[in-house]
C-alpha cells in the first residue's frame, strides 16, 4: 500500500499516522506539503491527518481545503482514489467538498480528550474490511469541533444508502444522546463519500496501534485498507 | 473603497457558543436579552472604485471561502 500523508502548517498527527500505516502496509508513507500540484506516482491511499492546520482559523480546516494540493486530491479521488481524513482531515475533507456537511463546535463547547467507543456499522467497506459489522471498537479523540451536521436531506441520504460507517455508542454497541459525545447528528463519527472511497472520521485510530497504546483495536481499519488494496490488485 | 462582509449562521442550525453568550449575559445582569445569535464581520478594503465590481468580488470571496454556505449565510455591504 503507497500511501500519501499531507503536511498542512499546523499539522501535528502526521506522524502518528505514517507510523500505524507503516505497521500495517510494511511501506513508508510519503509525505507531501500543501503547496504541491500533484501526489507521488502510484498512490493507492491518500491520508488527510489531524492536527490545527492554520491555526483553525476562519473556519476548522477551511484554510488548508483551499490548499493546491487538494485540488490533486480532488481529481484523485474523483478517479476513484481511496481518501482518509481524520479528525482535522474529516473537517478538510468537509470544507473541500469531498464529502458532504461540517464538524460544528462541540454541543457543550469542550475541547474533549478521550477514549471513545464507536460501533462499525458495515464490514463490506474499504475502510471497515478488518472489523465485523455491529463490532465496538475502542479509540481516542482529541476535538474540539466535531460535532458533525449536515441538513436533513444530506442526512437522509448518508443514512438510506448506508454511508455512516462509524457511531458514538457506549462500551457495549448502544447508540443514544448518552454516548453521543459531541453532540453529533445522528451519533456520527464517520461517513464516507457517495463512491464509498472517502473516508472521513473524528476519532484517531491510527492512535491504537500498537500494545504500548494500550490498546489495539485501531488497526483493523488500517489492515483492512490493506486487504482492501490488494485483493483489488 | 471599504466593504463589510457578515457571516451568520442559518436559522436552525443549533449555536452553542450563541447559547453560552446569551447564558452569559443573563449572569451578568444584563437583562431583557431573548437570545443570540453570534456570527463574523470581515472589514475589507478593494482596490478600484466600480462597486458593482466590488460586489462581485465580495460575493465570490464569500462563496469560495469566507462563509460555509451549508451552514451560514453572508451579507455583503460596499460601504463607501
């Protein structure tokens, strides 16, 4: 798996990042600054990391989505290209169009740092291959804006064609305002993208990797990318 | 020539830094207050004098990036 890691200034995840993607694919990541027109020959993934790119300023991501590089992501994952952003990268990835809707403030305006339990909706997705459908899955979030919205038509159709691919739930798979940590429309924590090749979430799962996280349940979402890529190959 | 464009959320759509303001404001004393709503002014100076062109050029900042139209809307006023 080639993949792609952009570097926006206040970008600070991109590390954490090419590391769980080195740990899965056995590959190192590129790494490639916004001011580039076009992404490394041969990319199979591109990865938008989290981070304060800009500063947050004007609006979360909205700066870095207007960046030259993202009009290269844009064309790639208009041919089909698989796409990742986390937590800043799902605010890029909003603001840039990819994918529909905004990360608002919090509902209890708190920058919240924590563990989260979400459950995967689908297994039968490039991004939730290595998890069964219903599965919880226990990650760290680190937002302050993630509160995702969309209006009720958008929302309608993330739900009827099945592109929530990840909830807010409580340690054993239950959805409901409780366990909806930022106030998220519908508990959503991560969607894809009409073509099912543009993933955005909120959590960190690059973040449990490896034992000494403490936790390990991160990886089946990069392992599945990778089985992903190469069952396609 | 001076502009001012002004960012506002749409109606509907929940804001809770309004909410912690209007919270605020009632605990200060400040009475009579129903509700607010908060939102961003951009002062902006253009170059030329045509303000016809000058709204164009505002409404195109405000669409490419000053405002998310998904959920704000925006008011653009030449303002001499």
């Amino acid at each position: 798996m080639k993949s792609a890691v952009l570097v926006f200034p206040g970008i600070n995840r991109e590390r954490d990042m090419a590391r769980a993607l080195k740990l899965a694919s056995g590959q190192e990541s590129t790494m490639v600054w916004h001011a580039e027109t076009s992404l490394p020959k041969g990319t199979d993934l591109v990865v938008v990391p989290g981070g304060f790119s800009y500063g947050d300023y004007l609006r979360c991501g909205a700066i870095a989505a207007r960046s030259p590089v993202m009009d290269a992501v844009r064309k790639f994952a208009a041919d089909g290209g698989l796409v990742m952003g986390v937590c800043n990268g799902f605010q890029i990835l909003c603001e840039s169009g990819l994918l529909p809707g905004i990360l608002m403030r919090n509902a209890k305006l708190k920058f919240l740092c924590h563990d989260v339990h979400l459950r995967v909706e689908r297994s039968d997705t490039a991004f939730t291959r290595g998890y069964n459908a219903g599965q919880v899955i226990r990650v760290p979030i680190a937002h302050g804006e993630g509160n995702y919205t969309a209006d009720v038509e958008t929302l309608k159709r993330l739900e009827g064609d099945g592109r929530v691919l990840y909830r807010y739930c409580s340690p054993t798979g239950e959805v409901g305002d409780m366990h909806n940590i930022n106030g998220a429309a519908a508990s959503i924590a991560g969607i894809v993208s009409e073509k099912g090749n543009v993933l955005g979430m909120m959590p960190h799962p690059e973040n449990h990797v490896e034992d000494i996280m403490g936790c390990t349940d991160g990886r089946g979402l990069f392992a599945g990318l990778v089985e992903h890529l190469e069952r396609a190959a | 020539m001076k502009a001012r464009v002004t960012v506002t959320l749409k109606n509907g759509i929940l804001d809770p830094q309004g909410k912690a303001i209007e919270g605020a404001l009632k605990s200060l004393g400040v009475n009579g207050i129903a509700s607010v709503r908060q939102g961003k002014v951009f002062d902006i100076e253009l170059n030329g004098a045509d303000a016809a062109k000058a709204e164009e050029a505002l409404k195109a900042a405000a669409d490419k990036l000053l405002a998310n139209t998904v959920i704000e809307n925006y008011r653009v006023e030449v303002l001499s």
